[in-house]
C-alpha cells in the first residue's frame, strides 16, 4: 500500500511539474469541463491568455505560445462554453468568466502573472484587473471589445459596413459619402439599437428566456452580455502597468476604444500597428510579438497621450472637404459640407461645425467664450478630449467617447431635438454612460 502511495505521488508530481498541458479541468463558476493548458517551466514567470468570441478559442494564441515558452510558464484555457469546454445556457458574461479565471489562478498560478486578453479576452482581462488587482502583475488589452457604450457600438459595426460595401464598388463611396449617407447610418443604427432596447439583463439573467430568445447558444449569449457589460469607472481605477494594442484597420472593435483607454489608464501605453485588423498576433505577428515581449520584459515605461505642440495657432475656415486633418493650436475653426474630417493631438479654443461629420481625437477644447463647440445638422465625435466650455447643439449628433468635461454652465444645450451618446465619460465630476435626447419640448 505504502507502495502504491509513494509511486501514484511521483506520479502526480510529475505530472504537475510537467504542465497540464491538453488537460480538462472541472471548475464552480459554469460547473464547465474546461480545456487548459500549460507549457512551459512553472518557476518562470506566467503569462495567462485570454481569447475572444470564436470557435477557435484558445488556438488563436499557438504562436504566440511558441514565443514565450522558454521564458514563461504559459497558462491558455478555453473558455467555458468554446472550444474544447464544455458548452450549455449559463451566463458567459465578463464578471462570471472573470470569476471563473480567479479560480484558475488560485488553484493552478498561485502567485501574481501577466494578464493578456484579446477582443472579449480584453474586456474580461480588464474586469479581472478591476477586481483582482493583486493577482496581475502587468496587463495587455489587445484590440479589447465590448468597452463602450452598446449605442456606440451599433453605430460603429454600421458605419464600417456601410463603408465596406460602397468600398467593394470600386471606391463609390467617395462620391457618395455625403450627409445623406451619413444620415442612413445614424437611421440603421437606431434600428439596431431599438431593438436591442429589450430588457436584455433580464433576459440573460434567466434560463428560459436565454433559451428562447438568444438560442442557448455561448457565444450569442456571450456576445449580449459583453455589449450589456458596463466599464464605466473601471478603466480610471487601474493603475496595473498597462499596453494596449490595437490594430489601426480594426473592423470589430473601434480603435477610438484604444484612445479611450489610454487616455483613462494612468499607467498605459498605446501601441497602434498600422494596416492591421482585429487579430494582430495571426496578420501581423512580428510587431504584436515585438510589442508583447517588451511588455513582459519592462522594456519601455507607460507614455501618456501626446500633447498638442507649442506652435503658433492658426484659423482654419473650410467647405466641401473630405478626408482632411488638423493638429495644433487652432484658435478658431468654421466646418461647412464637409466629411470626414479628423482633428487629432490638437488644442482648440472654438469650433462651430455645420452639416459635415467631425471627429476630435486626444485633444483639448478650452474657449475664454460662452459656447466652445457649435453643431447644426452635424454629427461630432470626442474621443479620449478634455472640453473646458458648452457645447451647443442644433439638430445634431454628439458622441463623447472617454471624454472630461467641466464648465460652470450647464455643459450641452440642445435648441432642438439632438442626440448625445456617452461612453465612459466624467462630466462636472459626473461619471456618465449611456445616451439621451436634448431639446425635447
């Protein structure tokens, strides 16, 4: 007997000190057969991966395995309902998977490690950090969805497959990207998103109604859930040393997110590949793999969002541009019948903006004026800004992605019906997500 104890112990020891590698582990969070991993020396330091929505699960991250293993002990894992894991109607929504990792990590890691999450992956990483911060040692969002508000969201899978349509009609849509385009996009996506304006909490809280309206199926339900998912607040409180990546050609999840982010994350940095889409680490391998091994070895510090630079500032008047972008110091610039156009890195004291569609990213709007911003018949995004000042709208669309807004004055007037989108926005102190209509009578 004495025996058999001491050879099933070296046994188990071996297999432990060998990895778990194509083991199926029984965890408490879904009651799930799950599929993990584990490859590499377990005295190394452990990198834990974290995959998206898709069937393929945790195979996304074969290379990126065969990277790291000589130097990390790797942990991967289907997640429950992919995969290899078991699949059935259970709430496969961020907080339960981020629950479902501690368990992982307590059980198998027993000690701090690098988080890194990929597209859904991303999101549950970032409610894992958010709850268990002392159990990650570095953090990596790459390409992260689910971030922002479910109305932004409608309205970004629209647009881009709106553009990717006129795109594949040999370039049809520069002539007509107009107002009238952008006006069916904002329709589509109302539609979307009032259809979506279904009590969905209720629904993925309850079995029945999984079942009948979502189908039972992981990933619709784990879809619903991400995009239902609120981070508002969350991103702000993680101080974890923190990379993000983000593929510049994104189509899945915005690269506004990464701004976002980055400009909410103390300690972050923002790393954009340029003509890469959502899954960096399979199209463009050599800079995600270069950018991850830097992260893992503290090779660069966090940088902070770039500041506008301290040149002379400049008036800008413009009509019937497309595709055009400012940076600097502009002391005032007028907008009229124009697309796509981009202000980036800049320090603006007043904009006025008619019948064109506007993006202001990374800066910051101060005016010594009443009003800072002016909108009629528009549509103006702010992305990962800070506004000093008003914001007047007239028969317009406003989205605030990520933004700080502080003024003594009520901060957004409508003088007609208008509508205003937040995500993750802090307004006079006020932390804000969602959406609602200004200038109702």
């Amino acid at each position: 007997m004495r025996f058999f104890l001491l050879f099933w112990f070296c046994i188990s020891t071996q297999l432990f000190a060998e990895g778990l590698r194509g083991t199926f582990i029984t965890e408490p969070v879904f009651n799930a057969s799950v599929y993990m991993q584990t490859i590499g020396d377990s005295k190394n330091p452990v990198v834990v991966l974290v995959h998206g929505l898709g069937d393929e699960a945790s195979t996304i991250w074969e290379s990126t395995i065969e990277l790291l293993k000589n130097d990390y002990c790797v942990v991967t894992f289907d997640l429950p309902g992919f995969g290899q894991s078991s699949k059935s109607n259970e709430l496969y929504s961020p907080l339960n998977y981020a629950k479902f990792i501690h368990y992982v990590a307590q059980t198998y890691v027993k000690k701090p490690f690098h988080l890194v999450g990929h597209s859904m992956g991303g999101a549950i990483a970032l409610k894992y950090t958010s709850m268990y911060p002392s159990d990650v040692a570095s953090l990596v969002l790459v390409d992260a969805a689910g971030i922002l508000h479910r109305s932004e969201y409608n309205n970004f899978l629209v647009q881009s497959g709106v553009n990717a349509f006129f795109d594949e009609q040999n370039g049809l849509i520069q002539g007509l990207q107009t107002q009238k385009v952008t006006s069916f996009i904002d329709k589509m996506a109302e539609k979307i998103d009032r259809k979506m304006s279904l009590d969905m909490e209720v629904v993925l809280a309850n079995e029945d109604l999984r079942a009948s309206i979502l189908g039972g199926s992981p990933i619709s339900i784990a879809a619903v859930a991400l995009v239902e998912a609120n981070f508002n607040g969350i991103p702000q409180k993680i101080d974890t040393r923190t990379t993000i990546i983000w593929g510049e050609t994104d189509s899945i999840a915005p690269i506004e997110t990464g701004y976002v982010l980055h400009k909410l994350m103390p300690s972050s940095s923002l790393k954009i590949l340029s003509n890469t889409g959502h899954v960096p680490m399979l199209t463009n391998e050599k800079e995600f793999f270069k950018i991850l091994w830097a992260h893992l070895k503290a090779q660069e510090k966090a940088s902070r969002p770039i500041q506008p630079k301290n040149t002379q500032s400049y008036n800008v008047k413009i009509k019937d541009v497309t595709d055009r972008v400012y940076t600097g110091k502009i002391e005032s610039m007028t907008i009229r019948n124009s697309q796509k156009i981009i202000i980036k890195d800049a320090l603006i004291e007043e904009l006025v903006v008619y019948n064109s569609d506007v993006e202001i990213i990374n800066s910051t709007i101060k005016t010594g004026k009443t009003v800072a911003i002016a909108a009629q018949n528009a549509k103006i995004s702010i992305v990962a800004s800070t506004v000093f000042g008003k914001i007047k709208l007239h028969n317009a669309k406003l989205h605030l992605l990520g933004i700080t807004m502080d003024t003594l004055d009520k901060p957004i007037e409508a003088l007609s019906p208008s509508m205003v989108f937040f995500s993750l926005c802090e307004i006079n102190d006020k932390l804000i997500h969602g959406k609602e209509i200004l200038g109702l009578r």
